[in-house]
C-alpha cells in the first residue's frame, strides 16, 4: 500500500491505495465519484477524462500514486457548490450536444482544458482538441457547436 | 482492465531510480507518464514487479541550452515539447511532430524519454530523433554513457537501455539554416502513424546542401532512407528532383502487414509522403 | 386544492424543447449499472476462448480457487443444460438452431466464448484469478470464410448439423427470369457488407441482487429490452418471471448490441439466486469486442435488369448472411428485416430475393443500427450508380426515372409493402439546393480535366426505409415469436402532477423529453410537470422496448391515445362538477369549461384532485385519473430522404476526405426537431464510419485481428465534418400523430453515399467499387488494379 494526499473536486483527501489502482477506480470505488465512467482499457475513448492540476488526462491510464501531492477535478467538480453550472454545461445542454450521455463527462472536461488554452478556437481547432474523446450519438455535430457557444460565452464574460 | 499487482518507487533522483531498478531486477519497468506503459499493463501483456517513477525527478524534467544542442529530459511530457520556447526555437521539427502524437490528454501525460524507450516502430517521436542524430543520455550502475541514434533503437520496443538503466535526456543538435517537417499518414486524428516521414533540408542558393530523412514504421526501428539523402544532396531543391529522389524512399525497408495496411502499400506511403515531407521541408 | 397551473406555452409538439435528461447526464449524477454497488457484492469475471475453435480437454481451477478472495470457479460442468442466449426468430421452417450454452461445456466455438467463469469478492481478485486457470484446448479447424464454409466436406462449426447451413429463406416476387430477358443490361456487382462491432460508449454491464421482501431478484442490466429480457430469462433459467425484475437504469447508448440476451446476463441472475448475494459483472472494451454481438457481414451478388432508356425492370438479390457461431435473440432474421427494402424507393416488377445463412467460428452477429435495411439499402443504392454509369446516364436522373413520383402513393411496392406517403422529388431537390450540386460537378469536371491528384466525387443516396417495429400479425407471420405492440400508461396524481409510464427503454434518444411533449399538448399539461418512467419491470409492467425506430412510430400512439382516455374521463368529472352534460364541456390547454358559458371552468389538475377524494364523482364512477393504451400499429412507417457526399480522394494516397455532407430527411410530424436533428447526425456519422473507417477483421484461424480501439477505429470529432441537414414534412397516415421513426435513418442513408462518391471520383479512372471501409489501402489497390485492368 502506498499512502497519497489527494485535493480532489476541492476536497482534500488522504489513502493508503494498492499500486496497481488506477485513478479512475479510486474515484469511482473508493471515492464512490461515479460521474467519471470508464469506456475503453487503451486510453482510446476520453470518457474518463478528469482534470489533473488543470490539464486534462485519461483517468484509466494514471494511477492514483501518480496523481499524490496533485488536484483532481472531475465533471462532479466542475459544478459549483451553489449548482451553477460551468458554461460549458449550459452550453451542452443548449446545443443538444450529448445524447446518451455516457462519452459527456469526458468530452466536458477536455473542452474545458481546450477553452483554457484557446479561448477563440476555430471549428477546426475545436475538432483537433476533442480527437481524444469519442462519442458514439452525436457525430460530434453539436458537441462543436457547444464548444463554440461556450467559448463565447466565455469570452463575453470575461473581457 | 486491472493490472496484476506491483511495487512501486517513486525516484526522486536518478541515482535513486537506478538504484531501485538494480535492486529489482529484471522485472522492473519505468514508469514515465505511463502513456504507453499502462494500456499494456491493464491489457496484461507485461506484468513488471516493479515500477519505478521518474516522472518528478528534477533532472529529467529540464529542458537546457547547451550552445549548439538542446537537452531534453527523459520526463518532459509531449505537451512541454510543444511548447518550449526553446524547442520551438531550435528544433521546430521536435514541437511540430509532438502536436502530432496520439491526443491532448495523452499528450498531458505522456513524456518524450518515454516514447523514445517504448520504441513502438509507429512512434512518431523515435523517427525525429534518428533524423536528427540525437544522443541519448542514459544512466546506469556504472555511470552515464551516450548513445548516437543509430545505435539507441535496436528493434521492435527495444532499445539500448538496459534493465538496470534509465534514459535521462536526449541530446539534440540545434536545426538553425534548416527546414524541416514531419509527414504523419494515419486513418484517424487518434490512430498511430501507418507511416511517417521527417525530412530536414539546408537550402543554399537553390541547392539541397544537406538532407535527411527518417522513416516511421517502415521497419522494426525508425531508419534513415540513406539513398533518398544522397540523391538530394547536392541536388537542385525543385519539385521535380525531390519527386525522383522520393522514389528510392522504400529501399532496403522491411516494413510489417496489419490490419491497417500491408507491406506493398506502406512502401508506396514511403515514397509519397517522402516526395511531400521534403517538397514541404525545402519550403516549396 | 391543487394549485392550478395554466399552460400559455401553445403547443408542445414541434417545439426544440432542451432536454430533461441532461441535467443529470452533464454534472455526473448519471445512473449507469456499474455505478449500482450493493453491500456484500461478488464480482464475476469470465475466461474466454483464446482459440476460435477447439474442444476443451481439461480446466484446472485449483490455482484460481487457492487464490484469497476467489469463492467458486464454475465451469460448464456446472451449468450443463443452461442456454447463455437464445433466438426467438426462427426464420424458415427448417432452420438449423443452435444452442448457446451459458458456459461451454466441451467446445469453444469462437474466440471469446466462454469457457469459465469466476466468483471473488473484489474485481481485482477475480480478473488474477483468470490467470491462473488452465485449459487443454485440442485444436480444430476456423471456419472463417462464408464461402468455403458452404463447401462439401468444410470443417463444421456444429457437426451435429452435419452442415454449416444455417437456412435458406426465398421471397420471389414477380417473375425476374421473365423480365430479365427483357432487359437491354443486367448490371451485377458483388458487395461485401463487411462486419461491424457497435461499440456504444457504455460497455455492457449487469448486477443481480436478491432483494426485498419476496423471492424477487432484481437484474440491472445496460440493456435495450428489460421487458423481452425479463421473459427470456424467465424461460432460460426457469426462475418464474414473476419473480424477476429487470431495470435498465441510465443506458449509454445501444444501438443494436444491447438489443439481446447474454450469456453474462443469465450467469449473474443464476448465480445470484445461488448464492443469495448481488453478483456483477462490467465489460472492458477489448471484451466488448468479443463478447457483444456484431453487425452486418454480408456478400451481397446483386444483378439489377435495365433498359437502355433507364428503366428498371427488375432485381435479384443473392446473400451470404454471416450468423456467427450460434445464433442469438434475432440473428437469423436480422438480415431479412432488409428482404422488402432491397427495391428502395423505385418501381421495378420483380425482386426475386435469397439469403443464406451461414455459421462461422465467430462471434455472433445480430441487429446493429438500422439491421438489415442499411445493407438492403447499400445494396440498391450502390447498384442503381452502377446501371446508370453503365448506361451512361447521370446518376440522378436514372433515379428520378425509376423512383415513385409522389402522386402515386400510397403505393405498395413489389415486396408487398405499401408505402403510405412520400415525396421524394421535394426531398431531393432541397438536398440539391443545399449541396450546390451543379457546382461541384463543375469543380469535378474541372479537376478531371487538369489531372489533378486529389478528385472529387459526388454521392447520391435516394433512400426509403421501413422502421417502427411492428405489425403483431405480420411479425407473426415472418415466424416472430413476439408482438410488436407497446404500452403506456398516464396517471394523474393528486397534486397534479403526471406519471407517463412507458414500454419503450430509451439510452440516449431523449424520451422523457419527447414524450412529455407529446402528453403535455394532449392533456393539457404542462412538460415540467410530467415524469416519464420507463426501463423497469417493476414501475413500468408491459412494454415491448426500444430498437428498429419503433418508439415513437409505436410508443407515440400509445401515449396519444392513453392522453386520450385520460382526458375523457376528466371530461365525465369536469361535467360533473360543473353541472353541464359532457357532451357540453370544451377542452383546451388543460382546462374544461363550459361552451358558451367560459367563466364555468375547471382544470384537469382539479379534476386530478377531485378523483383522487372521490367525494364527488358522477354515479358508478371509479376514483383515481388514469389513461392506458396498449397500440398494435396499422403498418410499418417508411421514412424517407436524399443525401448528397462530396468526396475527396487523394489518387496518390488512396486517403479519402469527406468535404460536404447533406442530408435531407422525411421523418413526416416532428415532436422534437432538436432531437430529430441529433438522431440524424449520430446515425450519420454511423454509416459515415461503417464506409470510410470500421471493419471486424479476422485471421484464418478465427482470431479477431480489430480487438481494441487502437485497431477497430471510431472516427473522432476531427475526422468528420460538420453535417447540412433539413427535413421535408410528409406526415405518415397510418400514424395518428403523423410521425415517422428516425433513429436509423442516417445511418442507413449514409453509407452508400459515400461510397458512390469515392467511386464517382475514381470513374474515370476505370474504378467500379471500393471494398469497405473506403481505408487508403483499400481505395489505392482499387487504383491500381482498375489500371491493370482488373474489376477492382
């Protein structure tokens, strides 16, 4: 067992974790931070994306003693305590841009880390920074579209 | 989807990292970003007793100008690749062939050391350092020694590193005078390189002075196409000349059939996407 | 009193409501199954064949079972009469049915079955465990291709059968010996409908539990059918249905392959029972792969009769259906769902049909999005480019000759069929507006023309499809063993509030939403105010599910017509209450009032009230507010639409890009047009995948080459484009609410368009067809070989 200190969604937590745990399981198992799903075992897919200290990464493919000393965020995160949500939520939402759901958590959290990097990107940039996340329902048409809309939602709000 | 058990040490130095892969023996791995290490642990094709993480220490996490090379550490992620100042500045080709590698949350995660040991024949990164006869700095019980490029990938996931030994930077020779440019031919944003080309070229007064071209997954190990050099060398930087030198491209290459395409059709890749890497390195 | 609610929103249907669903989807509040963790939970893993084909020699358990937290290794031996799946679609009278053990007993009979299965208390334990077990395997013969499977003295995959012909279902229509030897061309072509993992995002999962006061075992399972599953179970592991609940809680998508029985299914329900403990078991991807049932794998030898003036007189259609290695819930008639489409939207007077199916030493296939009619419509649309680049007519115009004109509808087709309603000359040209057709066959003209390397191509697919599953006696008639009606009930509740209880099973289409719009216009209440319940056996009882585009083309009616039921008993209370004979009382948006005297009103949230104290209800009237309906559908619904693909391939390369996609569809009334709109892109990027990227492939022994997403590729937001899409409006009149399906119907368009642009872009180089997926090396070597001469 290998002892980690973890802050994950603001909280800080402390276990005593097998080696072999990936991140995504400590979340889900031990944490019960079911909100990030597990699609693939290749690190294909992006459903289990989660922030680690702001950038996203695929929680299937980190360990949880990788992340000691480190802060988590997950899309139960994302959403501040008072239940607003991150703009790009709203933005999913007004988009019609998830369907079964399943690919959402993931695909939200690395358009959040794109937005970080890029505040004003093209369709083109917003495709390129999604190619780690699939979606089975949407055929992305709209995931873009809420990208877009966030970003300038985003960009509004703050300058 | 689960590995099987491990240990694990996390090094904070690599004297610390050596030390514990000696005392584990044969069946430790290190541990980068584990990009690639762990879908094959989770897959259960390796089960290592060991882990042991480089990923936070010091040394290997620099980036540093030594006059007319750079030295990149083992453990800068693919994503600080792309966007050294540095490596923008001198190795354009390191920063452009990053952004081209597998996708951003990997790219987070995965470090540069680590897809130069992983040494899978469609990594795209191995090809550019063959280009560029980078040298891999790697320690181990008895020291640090240098490996040239041409000696560093030794076939299929193999390298020169030991089973006691850590690769702490590479060494590579700043492209001031070059152009240069990485070809990925892959059937979707995601997938590994079918074949890839990294092609650099010094120009002067309209002739290729110099030129070199590596190969991805055209073999067991990224390879120089040696006759494509020599045909460009010295030669005029035209379309046309690049296009007859770009024919040689899959001599003396033995590349491998899979599902996504077959020996035959990787050596025609070769030659096509060597005629654009070098048309677009010469900046035609 | 009820606080009286006034809807002032007008009418619900048709308006782009955002959905209910997402606020729980987007924060991570999701209710996936392998999300359910139970108190004292044991986690079942399962080993699988290594081997596509081999008898099983011996299995030594005893390493796994010493291993700490190991409880049972159960083998086949333990379960040896127990069926792991089963088929309810017997298609001919003298089908050769397979059974499909839960664990196998003495053969493996593709690479995935499963040979053992492990009972430990921790999902890290049981997935050790699979190591540690050892099996003997004495190695037989794959049976890997279809054709040299129907070959005397073929290695079988159930040598009991003494053959590996499945069956062999006929439909003559017409006489196409007759009207081919009419024709001035009869085109043939061979298309390989090549064999496709669903992969929906959500792997499958399931939990079984005992639970509650009773015998009852509660079944969570990612499935599409809890209620087909409950009955199957039920009569595959004898446990009486009564006593088994099945919940199909958040679904992540399905699209198809959660449409079936497992055999993990069965195990975790049997072993729960057992043991009397909630048992689980979650799919990794690469097990997926294996493990979940696969789509399409057809070879379609297609001949198409033709005049020289254009018209078609006729087609035959010879198929190699691939059933796998044992046949699942409805495997051997998947591809039949395609034989009455296989004329697509054009007249013709006769289609002489033939499939074959056939088992191999591989996973077995069954329904994937769209399930026979994506290859019946791949066939015909791809054939139809073919006459008319033979006869040397625009592909376009040869369709325009053919195709139905919409003053003839409805219009029964030479399958049998009628068509109820269609206009497919409006649909094509608003897809020809939106592509600027005539424009980019300029640019095409013009890149022929200077030689250049990258071509361009343009797609046609003129498509009809026929969904909503279905017509009770017609499936019985086609040897269904089910009914194709579906169930709803609505109930007011005291407060007002609304309880839509519905049999179909969504995973990600929206139906809350949809069906809260469609009982808000109806009975007058508003969206926000209307739970929809659905997937559970024990909230939602009768419902035949969610597959073949049915729930809205079935489930809508029912919904309409319990609303109904519904609103007229309020109206008998209303009248009551407000003194005035029933016949008397108007309704609107909610509220019964008086004709002719307005300010006497009541609304149906009162009436709600009212029938739930009773204290004042007309004579003989019982208490509580409730419509129910039970809807066999009149006919199948037939959607329709024109899609348009600009491709560009690079000759060079053999690297394909799709540069413009336009779809327009005929789904007729839409309830939800940013839902229609959704369905449409996610099937197209379906069909898009199935032509430019997917494909199963195996080795010659039966080994699954494309087992993980790095070899099996899904295209990603970056290799797709933004897509074009409109809809033309032709209600259905079979339908009450006029609605068509259309969850499939991009994915059954898309396909073929792009196909017929990649070919229309290499025409001139003597290119006829481009094996699929249209992959660099597959187009390349179609180059290549057309230059030397060859067909391909």
């Amino acid at each position: 067992m290998t002892h980690i200190g973890v802050t994950v969604d603001g909280t800080h937590r402390h276990a005593d974790v097998e080696p072999r745990l990936l991140l995504v399981h400590w979340l889900r198992e031990d944490l019960g931070l079911v909100g990030t799903p597990i699609g693939c075992d290749t690190s294909n897919c992006g459903a289990c994306t989660v922030l680690v200290d702001g950038r996203s990464v695929k929680s299937c493919s980190v360990l949880a003693v990788q992340v000691d000393g480190k802060e988590v965020t997950t899309i139960q995160g994302l959403t501040v305590e008072d239940g607003e949500w991150h703009p790009v939520q709203k933005a999913f939402k007004e988009c019609h841009g998830l369907q079964c759901g399943y690919c959402t958590p993931g695909m939200v959290l690395a358009s959040v880390d794109l937005l970080s990097e890029n505040p004003d990107p093209t369709e083109e940039e917003i495709r390129q920074g999604l190619e780690g996340n699939l979606c089975r329902c949407t055929g992305y048409h709209n995931i873009v579209k809420a990208v877009a809309t966030a970003a300038a939602e985003m960009r509004g709000g703050t300058s | 989807m689960i590995p099987s058990s491990f240990d694990y040490v996390k090094a904070s130095t690599v004297d610390e990292a050596v030390a514990a892969l000696t005392a584990a023996g044969e069946d430790a791995k290190v541990l980068g970003g584990g990009q690639s290490l762990l879908p094959v642990l989770r897959l259960r094709l390796n089960s290592p007793s060991v882990l042991v993480d480089v990923s936070e220490v010091d040394e290997m996490r620099q980036v540093t100008d030594e006059g007319s090379a750079l030295l990149v550490g083992a453990a800068v992620t693919t994503y600080e690749v792309m966007h050294h100042d540095l490596v923008t500045a001198h190795v354009p080709l390191l920063a452009q062939t990053a952004a081209l590698v597998a996708d951003p949350a990997i790219r987070h995660r995965g470090t540069f050391g680590g897809s130069c040991t992983h040494a899978d024949p469609s990594g795209d990164m191995p090809t550019v350092a063959r280009v560029l006869d980078a040298e891999f700095v790697v320690a181990g019980p008895g020291g640090r020694r240098t490996v040239p490029a041409a000696d560093f990938f030794v076939d299929f996931f193999t390298t020169a590193v030991g089973p006691d030994e850590v690769l702490v930077a590479v060494r590579l020779p700043k492209m001031g005078g070059w152009g240069s440019h990485y070809e990925k031919f892959h059937r979707t944003a995601q997938a590994w390189a079918i074949v890839g080309v990294a092609a650099a070229v010094r120009v002067e007064g309209g002739t290729i002075a110099e030129a070199r071209v590596a190969l991805t997954n055209m073999g067991a190990t990224p390879i120089r196409a040696a006759s494509v050099e020599a045909a460009l060398t010295g030669g005029p930087a035209t379309a046309e000349a690049i296009a007859a030198a770009a024919e040689s491209a899959a001599d003396g290459t033995s590349p491998t059939s899979d599902t996504h395409a077959d020996a035959e059709f990787r050596r025609h890749l070769a030659r096509v996407l060597t005629k654009r890497a070098v048309t677009k390195a010469a900046g035609l | 009193m009820t606080e009286t609610v006034m809807r002032t929103d007008g009418a619900a249907i048709g308006r782009a409501d955002r959905r209910k669903e997402d606020a729980r989807l987007l924060t991570g509040r999701t209710n996936w199954t392998d999300n359910i963790q139970l108190p004292g939970t044991l986690h079942m893993a399962t080993l699988r064949s290594s081997m596509a084909h081999a008898k099983i020699l011996r299995i030594d358990t005893s390493a796994a079972l010493a291993l700490e937290g190991v409880l049972h290794v159960y083998t086949g031996r333990d379960f040896p009469e127990l069926a792991g799946s089963t088929c309810v679609w017997p298609v001919t009278d003298d089908i050769r049915m397979s059974h499909y053990p839960a664990i196998c007993t003495d053969e493996v009979k593709y690479a995935g079955d499963v040979v053992a299965v492990v009972i430990a208390n921790d999902r890290s334990v049981a997935a050790d465990a699979l190591d540690l077990i050892d099996v003997d395997y004495e190695h037989l013969p794959a049976v890997v291709d279809m054709e040299e499977a129907l070959k005397p003295g073929a290695p079988l995959v159930h040598a009991d059968m003494g053959t590996n012909e499945c069956y062999v279902a006929r439909m003559p229509c017409g006489d196409y010996e007759a009207v081919k030897a009419r024709a001035d061309v009869v085109v043939k072509r061979r298309f390989i409908n090549q064999r496709l993992i669903p992969n929906p995002m959500e792997p499958r999962s399931v939990v079984a539990a005992p639970m509650g006061m009773s015998d009852e075992i509660t079944l969570w399972s990612a499935t599409q059918i809890p209620h087909v599953l409950r009955v199957l179970l039920a009569l595959l592991t004898g446990i009486p249905e009564n006593n088994i609940r099945v919940v199909a809680p958040d679904v992540g998508g399905g699209f198809g392959a959660k449409l079936q029985i497992y055999r993990e299914e069965v195990l975790a329900l049997v072993l729960a029972k057992r043991l009397g403990k909630p048992v689980k078991w979650t799919e990794t991807r690469s097990e997926h792969m294996v493990a979940t049932h696969h789509g399409r794998d057809q070879i379609q030898d297609i001949e198409l009769a033709v005049t020289k003036d254009g018209t078609i007189l006729g087609m035959k259609v010879d198929l190699l259906a691939d059933m796998g290695a044992y046949l699942q819930i409805i495997t051997p008639g998947t591809p039949l769902l395609g034989m009455f489409m296989y004329s697509g939207i054009y007249k013709m007077e006769a289609l002489d049909f033939t499939c074959t199916g056939v088992y191999t030493t591989k996973t077995p296939t069954d329904a994937y999005r769209g399930a026979g009619r994506p290859e019946a419509t791949y066939a015909i649309e791809r054939i139809v480019d073919e006459a008319a680049a033979e006869l040397g007519m625009e592909p376009m115009e040869f369709r325009r000759k053919n195709w139905i004109t919409h003053e003839e509808f409805p219009y029964t087709q030479i399958a049998g069929l009628t068509y109820d309603t269609g206009n497919y000359e409006a649909a094509t040209a608003r897809a020809i507006e939106l592509f600027g057709y005539d424009e980019l066959r300029a640019e095409q003209k013009a890149r022929r023309e200077s030689g250049d390397p990258v071509q361009l191509g343009i797609g046609i697919s003129t498509f009809t499809e026929m969904c909503g599953l279905a017509p009770s006696r017609t499936l019985g008639a086609l040897k269904y063993v089910a009914g194709g009606w579906e169930h709803c009930t609505i109930r007011a509740l005291p407060t007002g509030k609304i309880e839509l209880v519905t049999g179909t099973s969504p995973h990600g289409q929206g139906h809350e939403t949809a069906w809260s719009q469609i009982a808000s216009d109806i009975i007058g209440v508003p969206v926000e105010d209307i739970e929809v319940v659905h997937g559970d056996t024990g909230r939602a009882p009768y419902g035949m599910d969610t597959y073949g585009s049915r729930s809205l083309a079935v489930g809508g009616q029912a919904i309409k017509l319990a609303g109904e039921r519904l609103v007229e008993k309020a109206r008998l209370i209303a009248a009551h209450q407000l003194e005035a004979n029933p016949d008397d009382i108007e309704f609107t948006a909610g509220t019964y009032s008086v004709k002719g005297d307005p300010e006497k009103s009541t609304t149906i949230q009162a009436v709600a009230f009212e029938a739930f104290t009773a204290h004042n209800l007309p004579d003989g009237m019982e208490p509580t507010l409730s419509g129910e309906s039970t809807v066999d559908p009149l006919d199948f619904s037939y959607p329709h639409g024109t899609h348009l693909a600009a491709m560009e391939v690079d000759t060079e390369t053999g690297k394909v890009t799709l540069r413009k996609y336009v779809a327009v569809d005929d789904c007729g009334v839409q309830i939800n047009p940013m839902i229609v709109e959704g369905q449409v892109h996610g099937g197209l990027a379906q069909g898009i995948a199935q032509a430019m990227y997917e494909g199963a492939l195996y080795d010659n022994d039966g080994n699954l080459l494309t087992g993980s997403m790095g070899d099996y590729l899904l295209p990603s937001a970056a290799d797709l484009p933004s897509f074009v899409t409109d809809r033309t409006v032709t209600p259905s009149t079979t339908h009450p609410l006029g609605t068509k399906g259309i969850g499939e119907a991009g994915a059954i368009a898309s396909t073929p368009a792009i196909i017929n642009g990649v070919v229309d872009a290499l025409r001139p180089l003597g290119v006829t067809d481009v094996f699929m997926p249209a992959s660099p090396q597959n187009v390349w070597r179609a180059i290549q070989n057309a230059q030397a001469g060859g067909a391909r």
